[in-house]
C-alpha cells in the first residue's frame, strides 16, 4: 500500500536536485518554440495549458528600427524524409538531424545555437486546437523568461486566417548560449501540431532569417494520423505496470520499483503514480483503506482539511485535502484505482492559488494513464487448460523441531472460474539439485474462488526428505476443476492473541464468526505469519472439526499452533474457510 510519503507535497528544491529531465526538456522545446519527434521513438510530450490566446492584432514590443532587407545567401538544401512518413523537409546540407522529443531539431554541428525545428506533437482528441497552440507558445514564453526576463521581446504573435500562428520573439533559449531570435509557424492538421521554427543568435538574424523561405516552401505534411496513431504513449514505468503522456515541462524526479513522481520545471507541482499488486482482486474497501493509509493521521498533518471525498465506487474512489508544509500550503488530490489484482494510486499536489494554473496538465496526466494491471483470461484457453491461471507464490519452507520440513504457499486463483480439488505437488531437493523426495496436497477449503487467494500448509516427515540434506523445495499444480458452485462465505476473524510455549512453539488463540447462513461444524483456519517488514514468513493452514456446532452469526474460539522454532515473527493474521 501506499505510505504517507507518496502523497507528500515535493516542492522546488526537488527539481533543483532531481528535475533535470524536465528543465532539459523545456530547453529543448525552446530552441526551436518548442520541438518534436519525426521517428517512431516515444510519443510527443504535451503541453500544459495556460491562459494565452491568439492575439489577431498584435502590439509589438520595441521593435528594431531601420530593419536593412534580409542578405540573399546562397545555400544548397537537401530533403529529409521523416522515419514514421509524416513530413519531410529541405534542410540545408550537412545539418544534422536530432529527436529532441517534441520533433526533430536539424543544426549544423551539436553545440551550434542555429537551427531549425519541425514540429510533431499529438493534439488531445479533447482539447481545442488553438487553446492547445496557445498552451505550448505560452509554456515557451515562461520558460523563457524564466531563463532572463529583461531580455524577452515579442515582436508579433498573430493567428493567420488558415488557422495557423504564428510568433517572432527574442529571448534566452539557453542561460549558456547568447540570446537567440526565433521565428515559429504552427498549426494542427490530423489532430496534430506541426510546424516549423527558425532559431539564430541575434547577431546572425538578418542572414539566417534568407531560410525562412525556403524552409517553409520545401516543408510537407503527409501520413500525419497514422504518425501520430503510432507514437503510443510516451511513458511506459519499467514495470509494465502503467503509462502515461506527460505534458510538457513536466519531468522525472523519481523513479522507483512500483512508482514514479513526476515534478513540473517550477517545482510547484507534482504528479505521483503508484502500483500494488494484493493477493486477491481489489474491493471498494481496499480502495477506501489506501486513501487512509496515504493520508495517515490527518490531525498530525498541519492546517489540515479535507475537501472532497467521493468513496464507495468498486473501480475509483477519490480524496481531495488541503494542508500546510514547511514549504508552504499545498492541496492534494487522491485517487485509487481498482484493476483485476493491482491497486494503482495517484497524486496530485499544487498550491491551492495555482491549482488552476496545473489543473490543464493534471487532467492530461489522468487522461492518457494507461492501467496494465491483471486482465482477466481467455475463456476458450481456460478450457483447454484446467491450470491456466493458477499461480504459485514463492514457497516458504522450515525445520521444525520435530525434525520434519514444513512447507507452505499461497495459491492465487486468476481464472475466471472457480476451482475445487486442486491437487499441487511438493518435491525437496539437495544441492545437486537432486530429488530427496515428494508429497502431494489437496486443496482443504471446499472453494477458492475466482480472484481469491487460498493457502497450502505440508509437512514433510524426514523419512520421506532428511532436513539435514534439503537445499530447496518446488510447488508445482497437478490437477484441477472449475465449479459453478459459488464459494461459501468464509469466517470471519474477530481477534487473537499469539504466545510461544515452552517448546517454542507459537500458539494463536483466535476467535472466529461464522457469517454464512447455515450451521457450521468445521473451519479451514490458516495462521499467516509476517516479519517486521511485512512479507509472509510462513502459512499454517489446519482442518479443525469443532467442539460444538457454529450456528450463523455466531463466534468460537479455535487454537492454531505452528511448530517451532519460529523466529522473526512480528505480526500475524487468520484467515478461516470453509472446509470440504
């Protein structure tokens, strides 16, 4: 489950430390007024929106007086056909080509400040394409003056009546380059941004501006819906877990085994995605106690205050509160989502009095994740194959000091169907790899369900494989059938208390309820056994036949006792079933 941690505000000094991705990005972008891919490489970046809108008539900035006609060069140009078939383009000879992310950049040699950009960037089926042309100029003009603001010039921002924009400025692409004059055309055509833009230092203007011409005239469109159906999503967590677009100057601050945060290049917000993978398909009430978990204890959590809490839903539940940090006032969303076995959390977090400002690139986060987590199967495979679906946790294995090796796994059910008579087999081997000996075991619970995780618990006497010689042991399913017949409600677990006896066994005293409908005469009781952090040390599973009939609704007390010695035991849990 998510911990507090993963919903806690990460501010400026974390992009400062990890947030280079997203600065470099942004950078990028502005070489060229922002820039993308033409070869099949991860899909475009996508901006962030924010309140710009064509200006028809523009009042230009302080504008150069006296500006001499541009020199007439001489150039030899050469095509460049885009790998994916959406555009191709006359680019002078011996610039090179270079996937920046949001296009492809062409310059003469690596380091030069001139070059020029084709654009290639997916458009939302949502989003209106002037707003979204709007967003990228504005993101460029931010960063821009981010980088030095009393250098910015805008010399002509103009909607063309074909749909295009078109944007001329002076500013800082680069804190280590000079100050650059850029000249940008960008439209939308097949639900994407294309486009170029010229980029020179302001000392090289006049003469590079003789390209502009020509780049336009030799720049074709052509397959730009099948390009742009190609890119996929542009993030993919190592994991296979989830994906994403994420929006420009947006970046990578953290990526971990199950989890990745992404962080805005001011810092001031942070998008936070997180995968779990449960041991039985995710409820309602997993999704209510994740929110809880995340959150913690809201009185320790300064200034806080929970807005908006929508719960209930099997597939979503959602959180929004606010709270005070060293680093300032912060509101988060929460969201937790149900997929098969994988419980995926996300977190959005932005000072209340720029929520709207990030709001934009957030629902771009929420609209393009893509969730992988368990599908169910094909039913024609489950068909040809009893075992399909039937997954096998890592085996846990011990000494008892009765001499004998005890064995467990819990066994997870991913059919659609649910199954009964489930045979597994348990062989032990030495260090040559060499079979000691082998048991079998029948599923004891009279049904596990579709989706349901149950538990295997044998012992192995040590005529069948001497302890002393054991180096591993394998779990393995033989046999199986699907029922029809729907589980039995299982016991619920009520409390207990858990000791070790002078033996050094560990005796759990458990009071159990019986929440089915019809008496009851016997429970499958399984003792699940963790360590401090929380991973299942061992599993046992016992049919008892109880002193006194169960009637509904009604408790008993049961006794379970696993053989020492046991040691690293922290915690522990019961689980009861009904029965064969």
């Amino acid at each position: 489950m998510p911990d507090a941690s993963a919903v806690s505000p990460r501010h400026a000094r974390w992009f400062r430390v990890f947030g280079v991705m997203a600065a470099a990005l942004a950078l990028l972008l502005l070489t060229a007024c922002m820039t993308l891919q033409a070869t099949p490489v991860p899909p475009p970046r996508q901006s962030t929106p924010l309140p710009v809108s064509p200006t028809p008539s523009p009042t230009p900035l302080p504008t150069p007086t006296d500006t001499p006609t541009p020199v007439v060069i001489q150039v030899s140009l050469t095509r460049y056909d885009a790998a994916d078939g959406s555009f191709s383009l006359q680019v002078p000879v011996g610039w090179q080509p270079e996937d920046i992310g949001a296009g492809i950049r062409f310059r003469p040699d690596p380091g030069s400040p001139l070059g020029v950009t084709a654009h290639f960037q997916a458009v939302p089926v949502t989003a209106d394409p002037a707003e979204f042309i709007s967003s990228v100029i504005s993101t460029t003009f931010t960063v821009v003056q981010a980088n030095e603001a009393e250098s910015f010039q805008l010399f002509g921002d103009e909607a063309l009546p074909d749909g295009h924009r078109q944007v001329e400025f002076i500013g800082r692409l680069d804190p280590d380059q000079p100050l650059a004059h850029v000249l940008a055309e960008l439209w939308v055509e097949s639900g994407v941004m294309v486009g170029l833009s010229l980029a020179a230092p302001v000392d090289n203007w006049l003469e590079t501006l003789a390209l502009w011409p020509l780049l336009m005239q030799g720049y074709e469109t052509h397959d730009l819906a099948a390009a742009r159906a190609a890119l996929g999503l542009e993030y993919n967590h190592p994991s296979g877990s989830f994906g994403l677009t994420v929006p420009v100057t947006w970046g990578i601050v953290e990526e971990e085994e199950n989890s990745v945060l992404f962080s805005d290049v001011s810092g001031e917000a942070q998008f936070q995605v997180s995968a779990a993978e449960l041991n039985h398909l995710v409820t309602a009430q997993d999704l209510t106690e994740a929110l809880n978990m995340a959150v913690g204890n809201p009185q320790a959590l300064a200034g806080y205050q929970e807005l908006e809490r929508d719960t209930g839903s099997e597939s979503e539940q959602r959180l929004v509160f606010e709270n005070a940090s060293d680093q300032g006032f912060y509101r988060t969303e929460l969201r937790a989502l149900a997929q098969g076995f994988t419980l995926f959390m996300t977190s959005f977090s932005a000072p209340p009095h720029d929520w709207e400002l990030f709001r934009p690139a957030y629902d771009r986060f929420v609209s393009s994740l893509q969730l992988h987590g368990y599908a169910p199967l094909d039913e024609a495979a489950q068909d040809a194959d009893p075992l399909l679906g039937i997954e096998l946790g890592t085996p846990l294995w011990y000494v008892g000091r009765d001499g004998a090796v005890w064995v467990s796994a819990p066994i997870f059910n991913k059919r659609t169907r649910h199954l009964r008579d489930l045979t597994l087999a348990v062989n032990a081997y030495d260090e040559q790899h060499r079979l000691l000996g082998a048991e079998s075991w029948r599923m004891q619970q009279k049904v596990l369900p579709s989706g349901g995780v149950g538990y295997m618990t044998l012992r192995l006497d040590k005529n069948v494989a001497a302890a002393d010689k054991v180096k591993y042991v394998s779990v393995s399913a033989v046999d199986a059938r699907d029922t029809r017949k729907p589980p039995p409600p299982a016991w619920g677990y009520e409390g207990g208390t858990a000791t070790v006896n002078a033996k050094g066994d560990l005796v759990i005293e458990a009071t159990v309820r019986n929440t089915g409908s019809g008496i009851r005469r016997a429970v499958y009781a399984v003792a699940l056994l963790y360590n401090d952090a929380g991973d299942l040390v061992f599993a046992r599973g016992q049919t008892q036949r109880l002193r006194r009939v169960v009637r509904p609704g009604k408790s008993i007390n049961i006794t379970l006792t696993v053989k020492g010695p046991m040691t690293d035991i922290a915690s522990f849990d019961v689980v009861g079933e009904v029965p064969r």
